[in-house]
C-alpha cells in the first residue's frame, strides 16, 4: 500500500507505505509497519514507522488522504491461540503535518472464532 498525503502526487512531500512479512520458524508470525516519508533534500526519508501484528484476517492498513488519517487493524494484544485471535484493534492516527499522532483505539471482536 503507497498512498500520498498531498494533494498533487506529483508534488509530494509526504507519503505513507505500509509493508507486509511473514517470517516463520516453529511457528510463523506476520507484521505489519506503516511507514511515513517526506522528501528532504530531495531524497524520501523516513520520519516515522508504527509497527503492529497482522497474523490475523482483516487486518492491514487503511490511508484517507482527504481527512489525513490512518487507520491500522492489528491482531490485539488479547491472549488468544495463535490460529484463532479473540478480537482485533483498529487504530486510528492524525496526520498534523509532520507526523501522525495517535487520536483512538477500538477493540472489535472477531466474529469467526467459537
């Protein structure tokens, strides 16, 4: 996921990338991390990174350019087995300019689990 935080991509100074990886041993685990670029002296630096747990369905990264927001659903810290988490969290983060700053978290059941 790439998504630009300016109005005209084509003259960006912000943007936010979200990476997904598996990494697996006796078990595996899946990550996410959002990280924001801004453009300094003409090369994309990174100024900040979120890192949060994927290894559950429907999680991942949303990015509303419009109302500058991003919105991150994670497996929750909630002690569950691995195959089966309890709930999720969905975060929310406002861009002020120069960083996202953390506005709320919800807790959400996951609906599939017994």
């Amino acid at each position: 996921l790439l998504k630009f935080l300016d109005a005209n991509e084509e003259d960006a100074k912000s943007a936010v990338i979200d990476i997904d990886w598996r990494s697996c041993g006796g078990s595996c685990s899946e990550s996410g991390l959002a990280q924001v670029f801004i453009v300094q002296s003409g090369h994309p630096t990174v100024v900040e990174q979120i890192r949060y747990e994927r290894h559950a369905p429907n999680t991942g990264a949303s990015i509303d350019a419009a109302a500058k927001t991003l919105t991150l659903t994670g497996r929750s810290s909630e002690p569950s087995a691995n195959c089966c988490p309890k709930s999720l969290d969905v975060m929310t983060f406002k861009w002020n300019g120069k960083e996202f700053t953390f506005a709320d978290r919800q807790r959400v059941a996951v609906r599939d689990n017994p």
